[in-house]
C-alpha cells in the first residue's frame, strides 16, 4: 500500500513507523521537519526526479512525499471489547464508499474514543484510497472486520453496549435523547439504511432533527452528527 501526501505521512511516522517500508521524496521537495523525523525512525528514504515521482504519484496530490507501507492491520473485536477504556463502536452497515469510510474515520480520530467494525462481506475495505481521504486519521481509530455483523453486535450487548441505530426518520430526537454508555452506533448503507435482519438486534433507534428540505445526510456526514453527540453527552 501507499500513503499520499505529508499529512498522511507524517502521522504514520508518529505513530506506526514501523509499517512504513520506505519513503519517496520527490527531489526539489522540501520536507526538512518531516524528513528530521523519518531520519530519526530510521525509515529508508529514496529521492527521485521529478519525472520518476510523477509516474509513481499517477497524478495523486502526493507534495512529493510518498510511503510505502504494510497493508493495514484489523484489530479483533475481542481486543476492543476488552479494553479498560470502552470506546463508542460505529458499526458500519455494507458501506460502499471509500470516500465516507474515509471521511469517518477522519472524523472519529478528531473526536477521538471511538473504533469501527465493518462487515466481511459487501463492505468496503480500508485501502489507498480511503486513506487519502483520512488524512491519517486510521492511526487513531481501531478497525474490525467481522465475518458476521449482527454477531458481532451480540457480543458487544454481553458486554453491556446499548446499541442504537441510525435511522432518518421515527427514531428518538438524539438531541433529546439520554445515550447509555457503552455505546454502538448502526450506520447504514449509502442507499439501503440499516439491514432489516439487524434491525431485531437494536435497542433503540436515533434520528437527526431536520427542519430544512425533505433530504438525507449522507452516511460520512450523519456519522459525524452522531459522533458529536455521543461525544458531548460523554463528556
């Protein structure tokens, strides 16, 4: 995999340097605090021509800094749920967008004390394209995949969640409603919602007051509204 761009490079190498394999620096780029820092980690570094790094970059916006790094690592669920420290789970319903993956996990490392589980199946995965889009923001947040979604949200009931769903309409008012901790959070597809068959699994279900036009909010942007909340009541 590849990382593109100094923000996501810098927060890979505070924080996971030892996924990174080597670093492509673009010739004329000046990177001096970055490269102080990759220096002392002792990660390889390659300068390369301008011409070289292009066909490398394929017209990415990369600021001439380019990682080459392990494939991503998934955390186990029982790990998570093992924690002293019990985040708020976002339970990713077949998201297909690489863009909102992206866009949420950005969001959760901001707010910070959440994790992520995302289905096996029909579910995108975290690659190069959504971590652009992090910004480094998977370096902060753990991720799972597992094999059975509704399984996995049983688990986290045994181990005291409340789990709420993410519906647009005829939930409870989130702005009106007590959140009990620990938390899950059922975020649903781009065009489907929330499976029927984990519907059975929920405990309530919230939705996001909206006065304006008889629209959604997608699901990057409704996790992020969901987020700050659950963030606000915790605190």
């Amino acid at each position: 995999m590849r990382l593109y761009g100094r923000n996501c490079v810098t927060e890979r190498v505070k924080n996971n340097p030892k996924s990174i394999r080597k670093i492509l620096l673009e010739a004329t780029a000046d990177i001096a605090g970055l490269e102080h820092a990759i220096k002392s980690r002792h990660i390889p570094i390659e300068r390369i021509s301008k011409q070289e790094f292009n066909k490398k970059s394929q017209d990415i916006p990369s600021q001439g800094v380019i990682a080459e790094v392990s494939d991503f690592e998934y955390f186990y669920l029982e790990d998570i749920l093992a924690l002293e420290k019990l985040p708020v789970i976002l339970f990713l319903d077949s998201l297909n967008d690489p863009q909102n993956l992206g866009s949420i996990l950005r969001t959760a490392a901001c707010f910070g004390g959440f994790a992520i589980v995302l289905p096996k199946h029909d579910s995108v995965d975290v690659t190069e394209a959504v971590l652009r889009v992090a910004q480094g923001g998977e370096n902060y947040v753990p991720v799972v995949k597992a094999v059975n979604l509704a399984i996995a949200i049983e688990k986290a009931k045994k181990k005291g969640f409340w789990i709420a769903g993410a519906v647009v309409g005829g939930g409870q008012d989130i702005t009106k409603t007590a959140l009990n901790f620990p938390l899950g959070i059922v975020i649903g597809s781009e065009h489907k919602g929330i499976r029927p068959g984990l519907m059975s699994h929920l405990d309530f279900n919230l939705t996001l007051p909206m006065e304006g036009a008889g629209l959604s909010f997608n699901a990057a942007t409704a996790t992020a509204l969901f987020c700050y909340e659950a963030v606000r009541q915790r605190q």
